[in-house]
C-alpha cells in the first residue's frame, strides 16, 4: 500500500452538456465546471474577444476623472502617478504615464521605498509632491487604504484620484474621485488587478481601447495573482498576443533576458517577467523596474534588463539563505505550531513573502515571516496561508496585535511591535486550534475530472490550450486516473529523485514521468493497481508524438509484495508500515519490521 502525499479533492461533473464544437468530452465537463453549458456560452470564453471588456464609464467617478486629468493637462498642470513597488504596480504606472504622455501631460512618477517608507501613499511624500509644485495626484494599485493621506492632500490643495483595487477599509479615503471595481455598483467585474483598473482609466481618457497598452495590463494582472476570469482572461489573452509581437524596447529585453520565444504563455510571466520585476522592489528602490517599462532605446533597455536580472539572482540566493534559517528556527522551536510565526533580526522584509511561501509548501501552515528592527522596535513581514485558514479574516480578529495589517485570505503584510509578537503567535494558534482539522495540514490538489484514458488522444493537449490562460479561477487541471495496472517504475536523472512510469489501462499502455518523487519507486510493486493524478501533455521524440502524464502524485490501495532478494536494502525507502520477511535469519538493520521465516514460520 502506497498513500498519496497529498489530498485529492476532485471537483467531478457528471453530465455532459451538449456543446457544439469539436473537443472531447472531457473539455465539455471543464466548461460546464467554470459556469459554461452552451455553444454561444463557449465561443466567448474560449475566444476572448476585447469587445467583451465593459465601458470604462461604468465607474461612478469615470467622468469626473477623465474631466479633472484633461483639465490638468490643458493648464499644464503637475500630475503625480503614485504607484507601488511590486509587478502590478509598476505596470500600473507604467500604463498611466504613457497615455499621460501621449497626450501632452505633464506628468511624474513616484514608487516609495519598501524599506523606508513602507506600503501605500505616506504624508512625506505628499508634502514633497506639494513642494515641488504637484496639483494632481493618481495613485494607482493602492490608496484605499489611506484616509490620512487624502485629508492631507486636501490640505494642501492637490486633487488625489485614487484607482485601486485592494480591500477597503472601514474608514474610506475623502478623495477627490475613486476608482475601484467594488466600489462602484455598476460596474459588472469585481476582480480587476491594479493593472486593469489604471487600463480602464487609460482607455477612458483616450477614447478608445490602447491595445498596445495590454502587454503591461497582462504582466500585472498575471503577476498579482488576481482570477483569470472574466476580463482578466480577456486582457492576459488578448495581452499575450500583444507581448508575443511587440516592437516595445523593454518588454522585449525582459523577454530577451528571460530566454522567452515566440511560445509565451501566462507561465512566462508567472516564472520569468512577474519575478524580475518584483526583485527590484523587493531589494531597492522599483524605480527602475518603471524606467525599463518607460524605455524606448533598445540599448539602454537592454543594459537595466541585464541590471534587473542581477538583481533577480541576488534575491534568490538571500531567500535561498533565508528559507534555511526559518526552516532551523520551526525545528528548533515551531514546528508543532497550527501556524507558524517566526521573525529575526537581520531578515530583509522584501522578500519575506517568498520565504513564507516556500515554509507554506514544506509544512502546509499558515506562515507569518518577520524581519525585525531593533531601532524601530518592531517587525514588518508578510503571511501566505493555506485553503482551510483565511489569513486576512482572522488576521483581523486580532487587530489589536498588529501596528499595520491588510491583505487577501491567503496573503498578508503586517508591522508587528516586537514586545507583540509572543503574544500574536499565542492569539493565533489559540484561535487556529478551534478551526482547523488534523486533514487540513495537508497538501490539496484540485482534481479537475476523473476521466478513462479512452477519453483522450493526441489532439486532447490542444484542446487545453484553447482554455488557457490558466491561473487563479482557471486552474491548470490536473486529471485522476483510477485502477491502472503498474508495468513497472524506475528512477531516473543524475541523482535518482525523478520517476518513470509505464502502467495498463485496458490494453493500452500509459507513459508517465514524476519530477522530484523518485522515492515512489521503491514503494511500488509490478502488477499493482494505481490511482495517479497529473497533467496530460504531448511528448515528441524522433518525429513521433504520444500522449503521457506528467505526475503530481500517486496512490496504491492495496498491499504489495515486493521481492528484494540479493538487492542493498540499504539504499530504499520502504513505506513506514512495511513489514520484511527474512528467509535465512539475516535481519539486517533497517527501519522496519522485520520476520524471521525459519523462526516464525508458524505464522505463514
């Protein structure tokens, strides 16, 4: 018997609704699943077309907006674009300084520092905009949040427009105009990326959609994370294709220096532009992430790419390095927590997020990191959760903990007094005890169908195409397989932790790879009747195609005998509830039971 690593949840359709276009079943069934039961319904989701996004003036205050930045640009006024210093930030700047310039504004640009001005606009910078003769100001992917700051911009006499599109809080911001998908009711998509939103403002002010502009609207939208659905799914398509051909002096550099060709997907953002882009803010000013997006020289673009992709390496070795002190530190001290907060001196809050993922993906917690700042006497860091634990909900019943706090269920940021600390992590273990269950510690994996190889053939990995851009909303799917009959199971790589699987379905043979799970081979015995579950892909080798399944993870629900005669038990990992039978009274030490025959043969 062999227990999966982690738990299935299938999301099953039973019936198969009568979709006129020519894919199998199985991408009927995914349709039905995301709200689709009808031909036309089809052709809408599939093609994306930029004449399903909704009219910018459904924004309450779209006109008032349009009517101020028009006025300013006519008087020449000073516009401020105050933005934020991850992807969707600098996108979202990016975005609105270009339209600014196309038409005629005067118009800046400021990111705070992540280090020493911290989230969101700050009354510093304000009374600098204010100084240097700023009449206008446009925050875009964030503002909401900040009441203070628009009483003080009132004060000084600068109109704040503030596009966001994060969760408000309970005092909202006297502005001179809002913009933000839940805040204005008739406006039909909630999930807009900050992007989007600063998209939206774009083509309200140009008087037409800004098609070169959907690049930038895709690299953010995909970046932060937001569901690709609905006009999101429009904009990082239609934003792909865009990005795919365009002559845009930076985008092509980030593209360059991510070795990314013609063949771009929603990954290449998520796993190559998304990340550079973050770096910069995460280890120094984002200014220059900005100026990349702004560059039209190619030369010069090519040179700050080169500078951002360094910049990248450094960050992955300082979370590199900081993973394994936050792994030493749960073992240490945590690691029976319900969640995990750990915090340190020394710890760069800027990358803090991406090592409370990693800690998430190896202890399946809920994960607060902390940077602490003994001058300051506190600690900033970030969260990242798992499904069962919303992490902003119940972040928030303890709000008294924190000096700041704010996010979404599964991610966080927060400044924590350090004498707090203790204290939070009691508050919220106390508090995850009563919610979480023994089974919600561990790793899930969204089944997207149970489906019978009979089912798919080699135009099936095209047809999923057709569904993408996969990501929040729109999973990449991942199929179960049940009751196939295992031929046999290698390891395979220079280190042996790969997996190569050939296994029956009927009389037909299934071909099956597994990255990083090398160690199920030596729990698995020929003849055995396996459950997999993993993504169905096309492989070419010498002009030939085939279909094989690329594995996520496996299961055998029955016992196994296995035959290790004359072979180095040594060197295999036996399940933990195996048991050994020894025929010739040589027991050699392992971590196992182990039978002696010729002594307890009774028993047999």
């Amino acid at each position: 018997m062999l227990e999966s690593k982690t738990k299935w949840i299938l999301h099953k359709v039973e019936d198969t609704p009568h979709i006129d276009l020519p894919f199998s079943n199985v991408i009927k069934r995914m349709l039905v699943k995301r709200g689709i039961r009808t031909t036309e319904e089809a052709n809408q989701f599939l093609h994306a077309s930029l004449d399903d996004l909704h009219d910018p003036f459904l924004f309450s205050d779209m006109i008032k907006v349009v009517e101020r930045i028009k006025q300013a640009i006519e008087k020449q006024e000073q516009i401020l674009i105050f933005g934020d210093y991850d992807a969707d930030g600098v996108t979202s700047t990016a975005v609105l300084v270009r339209t600014l310039r196309h038409l005629g504004a005067q118009v800046h640009y400021y990111i705070p520092n992540r280090f020493t001005e911290g989230y969101g606009p700050n009354e510093n910078a304000f009374m600098e905009a204010h100084q240097a003769g700023i009449d206008l100001i446009i925050t875009v992917d964030t503002g909401i949040a900040a009441p203070n700051e628009a009483k003080l911009a009132k004060q000084l006499g600068i109109d704040l427009i503030i596009t966001d599109h994060h969760e408000e809080q309970d005092e909202m911001p006297d502005a001179y105009a809002i913009i933000h998908p839940r805040l204005s009711e008739d406006y039909p998509f909630d999930y807009l990326a900050g992007v989007g939103v600063a998209f939206k403002v774009a083509h309200a002010l140009l008087g037409e959609l800004p098609k070169d502009l959907l690049a930038l609207a895709a690299i953010g939208t995909v970046a932060d994370l937001v569901p690709l659905k609905g006009e999101n799914r429009v904009i990082v398509k239609q934003g792909l294709d865009v990005l795919r051909n365009t002559n845009d002096a930076g985008l092509n550099a980030l593209k360059a220096i991510g070795k990314i060709d013609d063949d771009m997907t929603e990954d290449s953002i998520g796993f190559v532009i998304g990340p550079r882009l973050n770096a910069v803010g995460r280890l120094q000013d984002a200014t220059l992430a900005v100026d990349l997006l702004l560059e039209e020289d190619a030369l010069i673009a090519e040179d700050m790419a080169q500078e951002i992709d360094e910049i990248n390496k450094k960050r992955q070795k300082i979370v590199s390095t900081l993973v394994d002190e936050a792994i030493e530190e749960i073992e240490s001290h945590f690691a029976d927590d319900h969640v995990i907060v750990i915090a340190k001196e020394g710890w760069n809050p800027g990358v803090l997020g991406i090592v409370a993922s990693r800690i998430v993906n190896q202890y399946h917690r809920p994960t607060i990191v902390l940077g602490i700042d003994p001058e300051k006497g506190e600690a900033k860091g970030s969260a990242r959760s798992i499904p069962a634990y919303d992490i902003f909900k119940n972040g928030m019943d303890v709000r008294h903990l924190f000096l700041q706090f704010g996010g979404h269920a599964q991610a966080a940021g927060m400044t924590v007094a350090i004498d707090q600390i203790d204290d939070l992590r009691q508050a919220l273990n106390e508090q995850a005890k009563q919610i979480l269950k023994d089974d919600d510690f561990q790793p899930v994996i969204d089944v997207e169908d149970e489906i019978i190889w009979d089912e798919v053939d080699l135009d099936f990995p095209r047809q999923l195409t057709h569904l993408a851009p996969y990501g929040m909303g729109n999973e990449k799917p991942y199929f179960q397989l049940n009751g196939l009959t295992l031929l046999d199971a290698r390891k395979i790589g220079a280190k042996k932790n790969h997996v190569k699987i050939r296994a029956l379905s009927g009389s037909e043979t299934i071909e099956m790879v597994g990255f990083q799970i090398g160690d199920v081979a030596d729990c698995l015995s020929p003849g055995s009747l396996i459950d997999v579950v993993g993504e169905i892909e096309l492989n070419e080798w010498n002009g030939k195609q085939k279909l094989q399944l690329k594995l996520k993870d496996l299961r055998c629900l029955e016992a196994q005998v296995f035959d290790y005669r004359g072979k180095k038990l040594q060197y295999i990992n036996f399940p933990k509830d195996a048991v050994a039978i020894s025929f010739r009274g040589n027991t050699q030490s392992l971590d196992i039971d182990v039978l002696d025959f010729a002594k307890e043969k009774g028993r047999f």
